[in-house]
C-alpha cells in the first residue's frame, strides 16, 4: 500500500502576516474539496503560532523549517523542536540544502535535529539532494543515498517521517532532473529506508522537491516512489499551489 501524499510549502524566508490569507485560501478550498495528499505549510518561525491559529480545525498543517536539536539552552536567535510544537507545529523540515549550504550543517547534526524534533512530537520531513558538481560526476545516487544513511538516525524505526529529495541544482532554478533521474533516486532512496526501517521505511513518502509548479506537478507526482512535493516558491499563491495539491490525486 502506497503512502498517502504530503504536499508541503516551504515560505523560507517570504511572507508577512497579510501573506496568511493564502494560507486561508488553501484552507477553504480543501474544505470545500479535500484533497487526496496531506497537506502543510511551513511558514517562517515568526509566523508559526499565527499561521497555526489561523488554520485551526482545518485540513492544512503547520511546519517549521528548521529547529535546533536541543530542547532549551542558550542558543540565541534559535528554536527547539518543543517551541515549534508549543507554537502549533506539526512537522518540520530538516537538513535542508539552503541549511547545508550557507550553514554549514552536516549529516550529523541533521540527524541530532530528527532526534530533537522525534523527541518534541514532530514529524520531520528530512532533506537530502545532490549538486551539479555532483550529478555531473556521477555521484548522484551515492552523495544521496549516503546522506539518507547519516542523516536518518535509527530512532525513527516505527516513527512518522518522510524524506524529501531535492536536487541542488534544481532548486529556484527553474531547471528540474529528467523522471527517469528522479524515478532513479527515489528508488534507491527507498531501497535505504526500507533496509534499515523495515515497515516504517515502506511507508515514509519520499517527496520531490527543486522547482515544482503546476506545469510539472502532474507529470512528476505520478512517478514510481514520488510520493509528494516539497514546494518552494509555487507554494506562496494558493492559485499556484493548489494546482499542484489536487495533482497528487
């Protein structure tokens, strides 16, 4: 039995308070229509709390896009998995490439921050993608599958996740890998979660991040192993982002 579909906005650093009426645009339309994928965004952290307020009772969950592994401390201008929770969290995105690559984050410590956020009750949505350097090397399938290896920890034997494949190069690009690319490393990510998490590992949607709009979505979403969207940009608009909510069924 195949997942059910996660289609999960990342704002990054975009969106203001006014931005919550698309929020509540998406949410009144799955109202008016559910959706086959489960749905969530993941606003800024000086969104969380309001976003979640505002899409109480609704079918739309709230993320966040990054937390430390800790659960307090002094660690100033960050946020642990339990004030993402406190805040109405419900998921987390966690090594994202934009976090591995302008702040230096590592397997490791990825993998300490889906402790952290196991610890808190929240469902992390794990990231692992290869560069153009990478791809172009033919590394692809290797850089990947060792990040799913160091960044998952074995503590998610049983647990909700899922992971989210995105290629570096694809991501704001406008380019996106081939379905035969994505189809490939899809594949191989599964093969890694299931040897290692048995069960919980064939049941993890593997989401596909890097460049996703309407135009695509169909197209991608009905791909071997692509079990959902990781969107950026396409995810601000519910006129945008709806689209590619109702392609995963």
């Amino acid at each position: 039995m195949k997942p059910r579909p996660l289609i999960a906005g990342n704002w990054k650093m975009n969106g203001l308070a006014a931005s919550l009426g698309e929020a509540r645009a998406v949410a009144e339309a799955l109202a008016a229509e559910p959706a086959a994928a489960s749905v969530a965004l993941c606003p800024s952290a000086t969104l969380v709390a309001v976003m979640a307020k505002t899409l109480e009772g609704s079918a739309v969950l709230v993320g966040g896009q990054d937390c430390r592994a800790e659960a307090s401390g002094a660690y100033t201008g960050d946020i642990s998995p339990e004030q993402l929770k406190d805040a109405g969290a419900s998921l987390v995105i966690l090594g994202h490439s934009e976090r591995r690559a302008g702040h230096a984050e590592t397997d490791e410590l990825v993998a300490a921050k889906v402790g952290g956020a196991l610890r808190a009750g929240l469902k992390p949505v794990i990231c692992v993608g290869e560069t153009l350097e990478e791809r172009e090397a033919g590394w692809a399938i290797a850089v990947v599958t060792g990040q799913v290896e160091d960044s998952l920890p074995q503590s998610l034997a049983g647990q909700d996740f899922a992971v989210a494949y995105e290629p570096v190069w694809a991501i704001g690009s406008g380019l996106t890998p081939t379905l035969d690319q994505i189809v490939e490393v899809h594949t191989a990510i599964r093969s890694v979660l299931v040897r290692r998490f048995g069960a919980s590992g064939l049941a993890a949607p593997i989401l596909y991040g890097g460049s996703v709009k309407p135009a695509n979505a169909v197209e991608i979403l009905a791909a071997s192993e692509v079990g959902g969207a990781l969107v950026g940009g396409a995810s601000l608009k519910a006129a945008d982002f709806l689209p590619i909510i109702r392609a995963a069924g």
